[in-house]
C-alpha cells in the first residue's frame, strides 16, 4: 500500500503468482472459506457543541447492543469518534455485526423505532449508512475500550482481477491474522458493500488496533512484508486504483465480540 509499488509492479505482476507458488506462501494462505459476515455501520456529523449529547444517547444504543450479543442477535460492535475530521463528514460512528441479514435487519429495526432515535444531536446531524459484507475477518473475543480503528477505502482497478481474493489471501490476510496472534491488533475485517451506496468496485481494510501502539505496529509490519515479499505485493498492486484510495483514523470507546 505504498506508492512505490507502482514503480516496479508492472514488471513483477507477470510473475508474482508463480512466485507465491514457488516459496509456498499461496499454500499457507489458503483455508476454508468462511460465512459471510454482514455489518452495519452509522456514521454521524455531529455539531462540536452537541457532541457530549451525542454520547450520552450512544450509551443507550451500547447497552442495546450487549444485550443484542448475549441473545446471540449480533456477533460484535463499537462505538467510535473519528480522529482526522474534514469538512462536512462523519465526526461518530457506531457499528454491528451480525452472522445474517436476518438478524442484522432485526436489530437495526429496534433501534429506529428507540426513542433515542429522534434525539437532537441525531436531528441536527448528517448521516451515512453502510450495510458491508465480509468474508475475511478475525477478531479476539472480548469487550476493548483501548482500541483505535483504521480503515482504508480502496477500488479495484479497471480491468484488474483477483478471482476469488486470492491475491488478497496471499498478501494482506496472512499480515492481519499474524497481527492478531502477536496481540497488535482486536480484530479486522475485508468488507465489500452487500447494498450498494458507493463505488461497487470499492472495499474497505478495517483494523482495530490495540491501544495507539498498534498503528506503529501495523505499519512497521507492512513495510517488512512489502520488503520481504515484493512480488506479492506487486501483484496486490496491480489491482488498486491508488488514486480512489481514502483513510479513516477514529478511537473506539467501546467494542464487544462475542
């Protein structure tokens, strides 16, 4: 995910798979694929004065929300305030996982009928929804309150392709899920949109770090793989409109996962 995979990986993505198959990364990668994951996600811009308010009906839909995970309705959410603000976007946002639409559905409809719905600070706010689909992710089981989410919105190039992930498999999966082991990271996900609001080319790369070292630690880890397996990562940038591509930084106050 730096530029200066642009430079080499026209060269290299000819043979970037045969590579992976060679020093057996393709086969570590591999494994069965899981059931989909689906998440909705509620974004807020919230006026600065009304941000306490804010808060104080988020507690309300945090507490719908554990009791969610204990009937075993959601799988996980959290609660998070975004860090790098820019004009006219989300300042908060909230998220809730579910293993179908089903369940996912059912608890998005309690929430809209809760008095907190009308509030204020939700009147006066902008808002976004997102309603993702995943099939790579992993998160330890437990409730963080230290935790800071990154995500990066990407498209896929024109004309690329990557049948099935695999070269996401080879590449960005095998980095998180070892960033999970060592304890640097809560949880991630690879979401795509399963309702389209958005590019249908686009995904979005979301970690939940722990605690703020955990940025550092991502990074360094990114960097030491582009450095040790170049070819991979060269055929990952073949299939990224880097020009599409947008960060968020925000710092959780609270998440849960079953």
């Amino acid at each position: 995910m730096r530029n200066r995979i642009i430079g080499f990986r026209v060269l290299l993505c000819a043979f970037a798979l045969a590579l992976l198959c060679a020093n057996g990364l393709w086969a570590q990668s591999q494994s069965a694929e899981k059931p989909p994951l689906y998440t909705y996600v509620s974004e807020w811009s919230v006026p600065r004065a009304m941000w306490a308010d804010y808060l104080k009906n988020d507690s309300a839909d945090i507490d719908a929300m554990k009791k969610a995970v204990a009937d075993g309705t959601l799988i996980s959410f959290g609660s998070y305030a975004v860090l790098n603000h820019q004009p006219d976007q989300p300042t908060h946002g909230t998220w809730f996982s579910a293993s179908s639409m089903a369940n996912l559905l059912k608890f998005l409809e309690g929430l809209r009928t809760a008095p907190a719905a009308t509030a204020p600070p939700l009147a006066a706010a902008k808002h976004w929804d997102y309603i993702l689909e995943s099939r790579n992710y992993n998160s330890h089981s437990g409730t963080f309150t230290n935790g800071y989410l990154r995500v990066g919105n990407w498209r896929a190039k024109a004309g690329s392709s990557d049948p099935d992930g695999k070269i996401m498999k080879a590449t960005i999966v095998p980095l998180l899920e070892k960033l999970l082991a060592d304890g640097a990271l809560h949880g991630y996900q690879i979401d795509e949109e399963s309702v389209h609001s958005a590019d249908p080319g686009a995904y979005f790369i979301a970690i939940i770090t722990n605690g703020p070292e955990g940025i550092d630690k991502f990074t360094a880890a990114l960097n030491e793989s582009e450095k040790n397996n170049p070819a991979g990562w060269a055929g990952y940038g073949s299939t990224v409109d880097f020009a599409g591509h947008r960060d968020t930084l925000a710092r959780i106050s609270n998440m849960t996962h079953k």
